[in-house]
C-alpha cells in the first residue's frame, strides 16, 4: 500500500471524477478501499458518482472545483486535509477537448481554455498535492496524471489538445524527479479510445491523418480503471513512470 496505513486510511483524489473515466477510476479506487474525493465543476454529476459508491458500501465525498482557479484549487485541498487528514493519492484527470479545427483557425480565447484546464489545471493541483503529501506523516503518496496517446502522436486538427498532453508528459516528468526527496512518486497513463462521450463518434467515422474518415473501436473504461489501481497499488519505492491502455484495433502504431 502506497503509504503503509491501513486500507481504509488511504485518500485519493480524483478531478473531472462526474463522468467518464474520472467516475471509472473513482469508483474502482473506492472499491480498493480508498476514501475518494471527486471534483468537478457541478455537483450533480458529481453526486451521481458518489451515489454509485454508496451503493457499494464504499466512501465518497463530492467537492465543487474549478481546477483552473487556484483558489478553488487550494479550497478543494484544504477541505480533504480538514475531512480526513491525509492525500495519498491524486488523480489529475480532470480535461477537455476542442471539435477537429486546422491549427491556424482555432481561437485564443479556445486555445486557452484548453490549456488551462489540461495542463494548468493538473500543474495547481500538483503543488497542492506536493505540498500535503511531503508534510504529512507517513509522507509521501502518488500522483498519476492522465495523459493521451495524443502526448506521443496528435490527431488531425488537434493542436490545443495535442499540445496540453504534450505538456502533461513535461509536468509529469518533473514531477517525478523534484518530488523523489518527498517520497512523491508520479506516473503517467496514456489512453487510446477508452468508450466515453469524447469518443462516441468513433463508432460513425473519425478523421484520419490520411485524410479518410473512418471508424475507430473503442475499450471498456473498466480496463482504464483497473490500470490506474494497478499503479495506484504500488509500494512507493516502485513507480509505472508511463503506461499506454488503448483499443487492440485503434489505428495508433504507424499513424500517419
């Protein structure tokens, strides 16, 4: 176990925990035993979640968040300390996507918004973390940062995404290597088609680098979840730096 307490004592985090993989992986943390805090911007979604662990028998607690506030950003921190003490585990989930635009027609005000929530959100989140994680007895803990398979090759007409994921490899790294002295390990997972919304027009026919438009398979988020608890279980002197989970069949080796 990450920080050597007992099951139930073990605290995660997780951002964008309403929907999709973020209410995936929350929920499997839960079910490992985890006191998950998921946060998001609205609460209903949030609750529905949370409402899901309640019917396991497992604890949750919903936390309204804009990641992109750093105000917000240290309240959602200072609440988990207040109601359980201790951080063992982030999950810097939380992200958006823009509709398929060339490079020279996606706006500032787009770009930004993109950025700030992929990449500068995880980064306030993670001093945050830093910061609980290396003053608390037993110190330490684990962050894990969704990343893409976007961070190793971009799709077509996706360089705000593409970017913001590039960026998280970055922050990821160093991460990793500022925060061994604090017993911090930070990990990566790289996803490839996971079945969530953002992917949902993949059944009908997505873009290709070659210009063709066809269609992609996607994966059960349950094989997500499971990645990330897998990761999350380590012992802290062990860490998956990186980790790809994608649909076998998704044109991702050799795109473009």
């Amino acid at each position: 176990m990450d920080s050597g307490t007992a099951p139930h004592e073990r605290v995660a985090i997780v951002t964008g925990g309403g929907t999709g993989i973020g209410r995936a992986v929350a929920l499997a943390l839960a079910a490992d035993g985890y006191s998950v805090v998921v946060t998001g911007r609205r609460m209903q979604p949030l609750q529905d979640t949370t409402a899901n662990a309640t019917a396991i028998g497992a604890r949750m607690l919903a936390i309204t968040s804009d990641v992109t506030d750093p105000t917000s950003v240290r309240t959602l921190f200072s609440q988990t300390k207040k109601t359980y003490g201790r951080l063992d585990l982030l999950f810097n989930n939380a992200g958006k996507s823009l509709h398929a635009v060339p490079l020279e027609d996606i706006g500032y005000e787009e770009w930004r918004s993109v950025l700030d929530t992929n990449l500068s959100g995880p980064f306030l989140c993670t001093q945050e973390a830093i910061r609980m994680m290396k003053n608390q007895q037993p110190r330490g803990g684990r962050i894990i940062n969704n990343g893409s398979i976007s961070a190793h090759s971009p799709r077509p007409n996706s360089a705000a995404y593409t970017a913001s994921k590039h960026g998280i490899t970055g922050l990821t790294k160093s991460t990793s290597l500022d925060c061994r002295r604090y017993d911090i390990a930070c990990g990566q997972i790289d996803i490839g088609n996971a079945a969530t919304e953002m992917t949902g027009a993949f059944g009908q026919g997505t873009l290709q680098a070659s210009g063709r438009i066809e269609v992609e398979p996607t994966m059960d988020l349950e094989c997500v979840a499971r990645a990330v608890v897998f990761m999350a279980g380590l012992p802290l002197d062990a860490n998956v730096q990186f980790i790809t989970v994608m649909a076998t069949k998704m044109p991702f080796v050799g795109r473009g």
